[in-house]
C-alpha cells in the first residue's frame, strides 16, 4: 500500500521563538514537492517533522497505507529517509557508508552487495567504493548521502537542500538522480532555496510564507 | 662506568638467552595487566555508554567522579585492596591476598576509571549529527548507539591502551596486595624494585628494558589510533 503523509495544523515554537503556524497540507501523490522559502522560514523545521526526526508543539502527523492510520513506529520509520544539509558521514568506506541501512535492517551479504553496487554506480561513485569517505569532496558527500538514503527503496525520501553547498557539477548530477528516481513513483519532498531548481524538479511547489505552507 | 656498560651488556645476554625466569616474569605481568584491561573494558566500556548516553541524575558528578579517579595513587589503591582483602578485613575469607588475584583487583582499579572516563569523552565528542543520520536511515536506538561507539572507536582504543600503560609501569599498588612473592606474585615492576635493592642490576636492567619496549610500542599504538582518529574525523 502506497504510503500517505497528511499534515494538519502544525505548530513549531522551539524556545518561544515561532517557526510555523498552522501548517496544513496532504502529500498523497507520488513525485517531487518542492518547499521553497528563505532562509530561516522553517523549511527544514518542516521537514524534519515531516520525517519525525522533530516533534511539534502542535498539530498533527499523519501516516496512513491505503486507508489504514500508521503508528509511528521504527517499521513506519523504515519506510521513510531523510539526508540533511550536513551529510554526517561515518568513518568508514565508501561502501560501508551507503549499506548501512541495509546491514541495520538484516539483509544478506549478497543483497548488500548487489544493491549498494547498484546505488553506488547510480551515484557515480562505483570507482571509490573502497576509499574513506571522509575524504570525498563535498559534492560526493552529498551523492554518498543520497545514495545512501536510496539503498533502502523508501517510499517516502526528504532532502534537506541537497544542492547548497556543492559546484555546478555535482548540483547537475544530483539533480538527475532526483529526476531518476521521480519516475519510479517514490514521494520526495524536498527543501530548496533555488526557485530555478524546484521548476525543474518540481511536480508541486509549495511556499512557506508567513509561517504558513501554502501551494506555490 | 664500566659496571654500567657491563651490567646492560649482561642484560642484553639474558633478554636475547631468553632467561626463564625473566619469560615467566614478563608472562605473568602481561597476564595480570592484560586480564585486568579485559575486566575494566567489560565494566568501563558500558559505564561509559551509560553516562554518554542515558540520562539520570547526578549523571555530570559521575562524570567528574570518574575523572577524578583517573588519578588515584596506586599505594593508595593497593592500601585499600590490602584492608579488604586481609584476614581481618571484609573480604578476608576469599584468601586472595598475596595471590595474582589480588593484584588484578588493584589495577582494575587503576585502569576501569581511565577506560570509562576516556572512552566516555571519546563518545561524546562524536559529531550529533551521526546520531541523527543513523537515525533518519531507520536505526533502533540500539543500533544507534552501536554506530556512535564505532564512530569513536580510535578514541575508546587510545583509552585503553592508556589504561594498559599505566598498569604494566605500576609497582606500588601490586607490591602491596602481591607480596612480590618470586615465582607467583613478582612482576617486571616489582622484581626491578628488589633486584634494585639487592645490587642485582643485570635481571633489573633487563625487565626494565623489555618495559621500555612495551611502554614504547603501546606509546606507537596510541599515537597511530589518536592519528587516525583525528585524519578520519
């Protein structure tokens, strides 16, 4: 069963200081959602509630499969990754960094191996499978990351600016992998500044203005 | 400066004879200072993710606790081993006094506040957004701590070669509670003591330099771990 996030009246205040206000909206279609917004509008805030990373003070985070209400549970969880704005790589390889959601769900050596080959030949990244990934650059980081929070198929997958701090290149690159996967039904929603990017990318853009998400 | 030269030279014939007696007190130091790194490494290493990543109260005066303990004197230490473990004392009806027991339980002393407090700071000083990551991925907090531990991994190491270090050079604590008894309880540290005490410098100057060697290459494994932390990180 396809799944469903619905949002409803979503309020983030962290130390008093109001974020968002009311913030309604249902992501019931496959593709990408743009949210766009200045710096500091909440965008992030948003999407790491989304992704249930942070708590709300008020409001509402709904999941649903078909019809059915999900439990916000590790399960659920699995079913949904997020790659932040800072990647966080593990001081590991290349290869050890993009299996990790496999390896902590159980999968089989083989799996492993074939599907983050597969994930890795995605991202450009095949040849440096073996290298320490804290010594990629930060364009690579960033397809590492992506790669990383794709190897796991999830039905639901949140980028946080995935383009910010990277060159033209690698902003291409990862452009076309977003692109890649939009076709394979997956729900994105992802965070940018570049009103240029999300026309490209964007099968609904949304704005965060004044607190509030509305349809862009 | 002759009885120098010909005292290192005397000891350099026993290390390379591979004397026995100078093997069966290098084995039983390393026994008693390995197995004691073992016991503090399974009691540390979990006190350490406990304070690193459970909240209680009165979780910061642990920390210092610890700490402080980093620096305990070992004659202190082997004082009060020695009270426990004496007939008299609470512990008296185990009989380990002057066993090599006796001497582990005192350099686990020593070295579990070292593994704790240095593996602790090396947990805490992992990057929070590797907890994060972890989690966004669909991690158990389980598996999240596990992937913390593994982030700080060459720290935890430097911290229990460390420990390592200071048990092996430490005589005070384990002349206390081993009795340097010859052939059970005399270790490296004890037998240069006596050996010193008696003129006897050859056996002395031969233990101390196999201590230097190990002293050194634990010195070599702590600064390769703390290297590779800081490149990787």
């Amino acid at each position: 069963m396809k799944l469903k996030l619905e949002i409803s009246h979503i309020m983030r205040s962290p130390h008093g200081n109001l974020v968002l206000e009311d913030c309604s909206y249902s992501f019931d279609r496959g593709g990408a959602y743009l949210l766009m917004g200045p710096n500091g509008s909440g965008k992030s805030t948003l999407l790491r509630i989304c992704a249930l990373l942070e708590k709300q003070d008020r409001g509402e985070v709904t999941y649903y499969a078909g019809e059915q209400r999900l439990q916000h549970d590790i399960s659920l969880k699995r079913r949904m990754t997020l790659v932040l704005p800072q990647v966080g790589i593990f001081n590991a390889t290349v290869f050890d960094n993009v299996s990790y959601g496999l390896k902590i769900r159980g999968a089989g050596r083989q799996e492993i191996e074939r599907k983050t080959l597969e994930l890795l030949e995605f991202a450009g990244l095949a040849a440096k499978k073996n290298q320490r990934a804290l010594s990629l650059s930060s364009g690579e980081k960033q397809r590492l990351g992506i790669a990383r929070a794709l190897v796991v198929a999830p039905e639901m997958l949140f980028l946080d600016e995935p383009t910010a701090s990277i060159d033209e290149a690698n902003t291409r690159l990862i452009e076309e992998m977003i692109l890649g996967k939009k076709k394979s039904g997956m729900t994105m929603i992802i965070t940018t500044h570049d009103r240029l990017q999300a026309e490209r990318l964007a099968d609904q853009m949304l704005l965060i203005r004044d607190k509030k998400l509305v349809e862009g | 400066m002759n009885y120098l030269a010909e005292s290192l030279s005397r000891a350099f014939f026993l290390i390379l004879q591979l004397d026995q007696e100078l093997i069966s007190i290098i084995l039983l130091s390393l026994r008693v200072s390995g197995s004691a790194l073992l016991i503090s490494a399974a009691i540390g290493l979990p006190l350490a993710a406990l304070m690193a990543f459970g909240r209680f109260p009165l979780r910061g005066v642990f920390v210092n606790l610890l700490n402080t303990f980093m620096g305990l004197p070992p004659v202190v230490v082997g004082l009060l081993v020695y009270l426990l473990l004496s007939r008299s004392g609470p512990f008296g009806f185990l009989a380990l006094l002057y066993t090599p027991s006796a001497m582990i339980i005192a350099q686990i002393i020593l070295a579990l506040p070292i593994v704790a407090s240095l593996s602790h700071s090396a947990l805490v000083s992992v990057d929070p957004i590797i907890r994060q990551v972890s989690t966004t991925l669909g991690a158990t907090p389980f598996q999240v701590s596990l992937t913390v531990i593994r982030e700080a991994r060459y720290g935890i190491m430097s911290g229990m070669m460390a420990a390592f270090g200071r048990v092996m050079a430490e005589v005070g604590a384990i002349l206390i509670v081993g009795g340097n008894i010859a052939g059970y309880t005399r270790v490296m540290t004890t037998t240069i003591a006596l050996e010193t005490d008696k003129g006897n410098f050859e056996l002395a100057l031969a233990l101390g330099i196999i201590l230097l060697a190990i002293s050194m290459a634990i010195n070599t494994g702590l600064s390769i771990f703390r290297r590779k932390g800081m490149t990787e990180l």
